[in-house]
C-alpha cells in the first residue's frame, strides 16, 4: 500500500504483454482509482520476433513497450534479463523477485495459472509462489524489510486453459477497458500477430465475462482449491 493509502497491485507475467493483455483492464481500472500498478515480465518475450526485426532488436522494442504501457497507467514495468524460454528455476531468481516484491509492496499479486502450453508461464508460477513465500518472511534476511503480498490469484490466458475455472470475476469498467485497449495497442504483437489476434480476444474476453456478472467488462482470476474459502455468518 502506497503512503496515501492507495492499493499497489503487482502483475507478474513469463513474457513482456502477458500480464498486460490477461489483467490489463482490471490494471487500467485500478489506476484510474488512484492505485498503483507495477508490471514484471521474467522474460523479453522477443522470440515472437517479426520477420523485419533481429530477437535482440525485438527484445529492445518489448522493452520499451512494457515501459509505455506501464506509464499510460501511472505505474511502472520491470523486466528481468532473461531470454523468452530460458527462464531459470533456481534460487537466484525467486529471491531477486523477492526483492521487487518488497522493493513495491503490492497488496495482491496478479500471475499464470500452474497448467500452460508455455514452460516460462509455468515456472514464473511456481517461481511466484516461492518468492511471494521468501518476501514475506521476516527471517529471510535480504536489503529491504519483509513484506507479505495476498495471493497469487491467477489470470485467464488462452494459454494457460488446461484445468483453469474461473473463480473471482474483477470488474473492468468502461473508461479502464477504453484506456487498456489504448495502451494494449502499443504492443506490436497484439495488433499484428499472424498466429493469433490478441488484442482483439482479450477484449471481447472481457466483454464476455462482463455480461456473466453484469458489468460492462471484466477479467476472471482464480485461486489455489485450498484458498477457496468464503465466510459467512448468515443467509
């Protein structure tokens, strides 16, 4: 939470744009609330380069648009330097995450769902998992204090299908879907991938579970089956 009391919300994706395009719109409302937004991509995701651009040119490129996007919603982006699908599972790497995470204090994280077709969005879920775990535990001492983040609640990916039933509808309304789609657009991939039409199916995505819950749009997250529980003391 930021000193003025705002919430900071904290997406962490495998790939520059995955956690732009899966919870950008619920990011985009939240920032016009007042609440901070930080963006991490574990890699550059450049080797999804187009044919008129090298990997390493590619790579500068999603660089600078996680940094656009970022900042098109008052926030800001971190990128890890490794490359799209070599994303390393070790230590190393779940403490340096650790660190942004105690570095932002975010209230919630935001990340993949375990089942992918991608191995970095299954290891940056499993690496969340082990640095959310090491940022809130006050004897592992690092250079900056202890924080507890709530969470992860994972995000609705085509990607990341196998087993994901949405659990926690967030609603995205009509000015952050309006300023998401604008931001999203920045995102070369989203507009002009052969292969798939992102932009477009994120955004009809959200129109889609917007109408499940009666709202003008919204983005599906969902939890671990031992953190689904809902108190109540009456009917």
């Amino acid at each position: 939470m930021t000193e003025d009391g705002k919430k900071v919300i904290m997406a962490i994706g495998g790939h520059i744009g995955d956690a732009e395009l899966t919870c950008g719109g619920v990011l985009a409302t939240a920032s016009l609330r007042g609440d901070k937004i930080v963006t991490v991509a574990m890699t550059g995701g450049e080797r999804g380069n187009p044919p008129h651009m090298t990997v390493s040119d590619y790579r500068k490129q999603k660089e600078e648009e996680a940094r656009i996007f970022a900042e098109m919603l008052g926030g800001e982006a971190v990128v890890f330097p490794y490359a799209d699908g070599e994303l390393p599972e070790t230590d190393e790497v779940k403490f340096a995450l650790c660190d942004v995470i105690r570095k932002y204090k975010p209230d919630v994280l935001l990340t993949h769902w375990k089942h992918s077709i991608h191995k970095d969005h299954m290891a940056t879920q499993r690496i969340v998992l082990d640095a959310q775990f090491f940022a809130g535990l006050p004897s592992v001492e690092r250079a900056l204090p202890a924080h507890f983040a709530a969470g992860p609640y994972y995000a609705e990916n085509w990607e990341d299908a196998a087993g994901y039933v949405p659990y926690v509808f967030a609603e995205v309304t009509q000015e952050g879907f309006d300023l998401w789609y604008k931001a999203i657009s920045n995102h070369w991939f989203t507009v002009h991938s052969t292969s798939f039409h992102y932009r477009e199916y994120y955004a009809s995505l959200m129109k889609t579970r917007g109408f499940l819950c009666n709202k003008p749009y919204a983005e599906t997250f969902t939890v671990e089956e031992d953190q689904k529980k809902q108190i109540i003391t009456s009917f």
